[in-house]
C-alpha cells in the first residue's frame, strides 16, 4: 500500500514535472537523452521513478549547500547526471553520480563528457545502499521519504560538517537547518558533531567548568558549572563540530563560548566585553 501510494504520487509528480520541464528540455545545454537511449518521464527504477529536477532548482540546491571547487559531492540516484555535471560545471567541484540503472548510468557518463567535465565526473553503476560515498562533504538526492530514512542512520555517522540537500522528502524528525521554496522545495542538513554528555573545560570565567550537553540531532542544550554556580547555556547552537554558546559571569557580563569539537577534544575561544582567552576541554563521560 507504502509503496503503492508513493507510485501515484509519482505519477502525479510526473505529469506536473512534464509540463513544468518541457520549456527546459536541455541538461546545462545537453538533452536528457541521446540516440543510444533516451529515458523515460516516469519510469520505474529501483524503488523510484525517474523525474529529473528542474535546472534553476538544481542550481539553488548546489548554491544552498555552499558547493565549491574544494568539495566533493555524491549524488544519490544520479539519473542523467544533471546534478553532478552541474556540480562539476558550473560550481568547480568534483562529483559522483551513483546510479542503479545501467543505461542510465552509461547516458550519464556520456553527458559528462559532452558537458566537458567528463575528468571531473564519475557515474558509478550501483546501488545507493551499498556504495561507500563517506568521503562526500555534499551528498544530493531525490528519494521518496522511506529511503530518506533508510539511510538517515549512513548520513548522521558522515563527518560532521557534511552538507545534505534532498528535493522534495525531508528526514522525518530531524528537522533541516533550511528549506527553500521556490521553484520547487529543497532541504539542507549539515551533519552535526556528537557533542552530548559532560565535557571539562579547563578556564571559563577564569576557572575549570564542567559542561553538560543534551543533544537531538543539530538541538543542543544543557548547562554549565562553574565552582559552585549552576549556569544555564544561552544560545546554544551546533553546525558540524562548530558549538557556540553563552553565559552570564559572575560579574553579570555576557560572554560566549565559541569550540571546535574533534575526536572528544575541544578548542575555541571565550569572549566578551574586551575578554578574550583561549579554551580548551574533553569529554569525560
């Protein structure tokens, strides 16, 4: 029935993507097929069906995850390979297109070549739950939601600053750090360092501290010890490994806390009110 109801949907989505695409019938400039095979809209693939996405909605896609020439950006489900020639032509990056099916996987190699980043994309035939993309620091997709779940747990173990962007399905409760709208929806999420439990900071406010940190997903919160005062964290906020949060001193100035978590060690700054001290700290749970 699950699967059913996400096929009418898709042929919904099919015949609105028909009317809404047939004006930007071209890939950058390359049409979706060539003479040697030319898919379908709509057609089946393997649990899906191939509904390319817009040109403009894949731009703002790749400008919302902040691609550049530094990265290296997988898309999942890579069809004709729009998203990673885009990635790679009009955004410097190099890319990988992860795609089930074989004929598909081959037209994508061949606009890759014909878009001219053919050196700086690889179209790899395969299945999306069995390929190691873990070295991705962008990672594309356009999955119906009960994929996106499936592969939650894979893209929440990433390194931490990792860039996710999913047209159309969100993540069920874990809520994306953005959404865009126009001209179709599109969802970012940033991978998010493990931080919570108890973390010592050698000098806050000119003293050891004891850091205690909830987490759910990218939500922070907690509170922080200092000698005997039981301050609770203002602000909290997690991108990656990058936790930023503040506090009230004993002199009622507002000072933050800005630290770079990596391998359980963290380091970053205290500032406020002309105060600047480096901090560093562990976890100790």
């Amino acid at each position: 029935m699950w699967r059913s109801t996400w096929r009418s949907a898709g042929a919904l989505l099919c015949l609105i993507a028909t009317l809404s695409f047939s004006a930007h019938a071209q890939l950058f400039g390359n049409s979706y097929g060539d003479d040697k095979y030319t898919p379908r809209m709509g057609q089946d693939g393997k649990d899906v069906i191939w509904i390319p996405t817009g040109n403009d909605l894949v731009r703002n896609m790749l400008e919302m995850a902040k691609v550049g020439s530094s990265d290296l950006v997988y898309d999942l489900g890579a069809g004709d390979g729009k998203i990673a020639i885009a990635a790679a032509r009009e955004f410097g990056a190099t890319s990988v297109g992860i795609e089930f099916n074989g004929e598909m996987a081959a037209l994508a190699k061949r606009n890759a070549e014909r878009a001219g980043v053919g050196k700086r994309v690889q179209i790899i035939h395969g299945d999306i739950f069995k390929e190691d993309f873990s070295q991705a620091s962008v990672v594309t997709m356009y999955l119906l939601p009960e994929l996106n779940l499936k592969l939650r747990p894979t893209l929440l173990k990433m390194k931490p600053g990792t860039r996710l962007v999913s047209h159309a399905f969100d993540m069920g409760d874990w809520e994306p750090d953005q959404t865009i709208r126009e001209p179709g929806t599109a969802y970012l999420w940033i991978v998010p360092a493990e931080v919570g439990g108890y973390w010592q900071l050698d000098r806050v406010d000119g003293e050891k501290a004891r850091l205690y940190l909830v987490q759910r997903y990218q939500k922070v919160g907690g509170t922080l010890m200092i000698g005997k005062r039981n301050l609770p964290l203002m602000n909290p906020h997690l991108e990656g490994n990058q936790l930023t949060f503040s506090f009230i001193d004993r002199k009622q100035v507002y000072r933050t806390v800005q630290l770079i978590i990596k391998d359980g060690n963290a380091k970053g700054e205290e500032k406020g009110h002309g105060i600047l001290n480096e901090v560093t700290g562990r976890r100790v749970n």
